[in-house]
C-alpha cells in the first residue's frame, strides 16, 4: 500500500509516439499528470491558496525566480525531458501553451491534487478526472 502511494503521489508520465529506448528515437510528445512535485505552475492559473510563485521557490532554478515549481529548482519532470533531449513541457494552463509548443506535450499536474476527485477541494486543485479530461480536451483539438 505504502508504495502504490508513493508511485502514485510521485507523477504519472505518458511517453507517447517512439520509444526512447531505441537508438535516435525521439517521444513525439510528453505528458506530465500528478502533485506538487511534478507541477511546473498549472496552480499559477487557479484561485487556490497551494501556489509556488513566489521565493523561496525557484531560487536554484536557471532564471532564480519562482515558476510555480514546488522546488528550488528543476522538477523531476524538467530533468526527464533534459534527459530526452526535449524542452520542457508547459503548464496546460499556460497561455504560452500554443502553437509549436502543443506539439512537445504538456503538463497537467496540479499541487494538491490527489487520487481521489474531492482530495484537492480545499486547495481548488485540478482533480485527477480534470486532468484527464483536460488531456483529451488537448488530443482532440
């Protein structure tokens, strides 16, 4: 039980298109779903009071401001895609999340959120459910 929680409070991370095992294959797109501690800033965007944009958070971070990130620094997200050779991807809620972007894939985590839809109530977090249905709302656009 105890590590089922740990997996699931950790991230959910869809590789979608290639596998990355193989020699100069590259994931098409990169989708990021979880808490805090995969959130690179979808909770900027929301009225809730679980928010990371401002010191000290981001102060190890490459611009040394807060980016919504519940770290000091790059998230385990960031580090995966620097690993892949990809950009990191963007909030969901972000309006920089156009264009070209779309096509790296997205970020839907939300701190706060947990696996059960009223986990995140008091926080005015992006419910598990939500994050899904925002990812198809995404795929069918």
């Amino acid at each position: 039980m105890a590590s089922y929680c740990i997996m699931i409070s950790l991230m959910v991370v869809f590789l979608l298109g290639s596998c990355s095992c193989f020699v100069n294959a590259q994931p098409r797109a990169f989708f990021v779903f979880g808490d805090s501690l995969v959130d690179s800033g979808n909770n900027d965007f929301l009225a809730t009071t679980a928010r990371a944009d401002a010191p000290p958070y981001g102060i190890d971070y490459p611009t040394h401001r807060p980016t919504g990130r519940f770290s000091n620094g790059l998230n385990i997200p960031d580090l995966i895609s620097l690993e892949l050779g990809l950009e990191p991807t963007l909030p969901y809620l972000s309006p920089l999340l156009v264009g070209e972007k779309l096509l790296i894939g997205a970020n839907f985590a939300s701190a706060g959120i947990g696996i059960l839809n009223d986990t995140g109530i008091q926080f005015v977090s992006i419910s598990v459910m939500m994050s899904l249905i925002l990812m198809q709302e995404w795929v069918v656009e």
